[in-house]
C-alpha cells in the first residue's frame, strides 16, 4: 500500500511540472501581449498609425493564442491525479495568467479608437507606465522559471520586484490622473483616455495577482 502511495504521489508530481511547463507557455504569450501593447502605445505617440494598427492587431493573436493554452491546461488539470488543492492552485494560475492578456487587449482596443495628438508629458507618461507592466511580466515570467527549477530563493525575489512595480503603477496613477487634467481633449477623447489608463491600471494588478500565488506555490514547494 505504501508503495501505491509513493507512485501516485510521484506521478502527481510529474503531472504538476508538466503543467507548469505549459504555465510557462501560456506567461510568455500573455509577456507577448503586454510587450506588443506597450509597442502600440510607442507607435501611436510618435505618430505611426500604421504600425499602431499592426500592434494592436498583435496584441489581439496573441491573447487568442493565450486562450486556447488556457483551455488545454483546465482539461488536463480536470482529468489529472494532482491533489485537489495543488489543482485549485493551478486553475487559479490559469486564470490569472489569462487575465494578463485580456488587460493588454484592453488597452490595445481602446487605444484603437483614440486618434488625438496628445502631449509630450502625457504620451511619455503612458509608454512609461506601459514599460512598467511589461518589467512586471518579464519578472512573472522569471519568477514561474524558478518555480520550474525549485529555486525558491530566486522566485521569491523576483515576487518582491513585482509588487515593487505594481506600487509604482499606482503612483504613476495619479500622476496621469493630473496630466489628463491638462490635456486640452473634448470630452469624450477624456473620457476614453482616462479609461486607458484605468485599464492599463487593472493590468498591473492583473500581474501582481499571479504573482502572489506563484509565491504561495514556492512557499509550498519548500
């Protein structure tokens, strides 16, 4: 009975990295996404709507791309031999990895809309935040790498760098918050651009999430 036990603990075990490798799939792509954003908020302030247009357009594959890894992992992980709380772990991860995606296709679908010259102070201000998300996944991203390898240690402090950034995207908030008062926009331009920043907001929480249980899932691993 004991060494029934020790099997199925060690195929758990086995199915988890393999999961986890797909997780690590599903952050690039959702990486993917946010750097792709961040290039068409870069586009759009220098002018290049053409090139806006093609970033926009790949924010949009890659978070479909993003979706059906999403899929694949809740199958495998609702036909598996993982126990129940590492699977809840899991889905949950899944989620909030695809939650990433869906913030950076956000910002990506309005900034569609939005055609006015804005400022200088104001277009750095929104590629610096831009850049601020993208740092936060690339830190995800390595974070998720060391929970593949076990290094705890390492992914422990990439957790910390994240929620470092995602402090500084809510002072950076408030600062384009006072910016947009400013602007010389009409209403309805305002109104949209302040929901671009409030989504591009939403999307530095989005990434923090994950990373907090990717720390609980180190934590656990120890």
């Amino acid at each position: 009975m004991e060494k029934t036990r020790n099997i199925l603990f060690w195929l758990g075990q086995k199915e988890e990295r393999e999961i986890l490798n797909d997780e690590m799939k599903h952050v690039e792509i959702s990486l993917k996404c946010v750097e792709e954003m961040k290039n068409a908020i870069e586009s759009f302030i220098k002018g290049k709507n053409e090139e806006k247009d093609l970033h926009i357009s790949n924010v949009k594959n890659y978070e479909h791309n993003g979706d059906e890894i999403r899929k694949k992992i809740t199958v495998e992980l609702s036909k598996g031999l993982l126990f129940p709380l590492d699977r809840e772990d899991l889905i949950i991860l899944n989620e909030e990895l695809n939650d990433i995606a869906d913030g950076a296709k956000g910002v990506a679908r309005l900034l569609k809309f939005f055609d006015e010259k804005l400022s200088d102070e104001m277009g750095n201000s929104l590629l610096s935040f831009s850049i601020i998300a993208l740092k936060a996944a690339e830190k995800l991203k390595n974070a998720i790498g060391s929970l593949i390898k076990n290094d705890i240690q390492k992914l422990l402090e990439e957790c910390t760098h994240i929620e470092i950034l995602e402090e500084g995207g809510d002072d950076r908030r408030r600062e384009l918050i006072k910016v947009l008062i400013k602007e010389n926009l009409f209403a309805p331009k305002t109104l949209l651009l302040y929901e671009i920043i409030d989504t591009l907001v939403n999307l530095a929480d989005s990434i923090k999430k994950p990373g907090d249980l990717v720390r609980i899932l180190g934590i656990k691993a120890k």
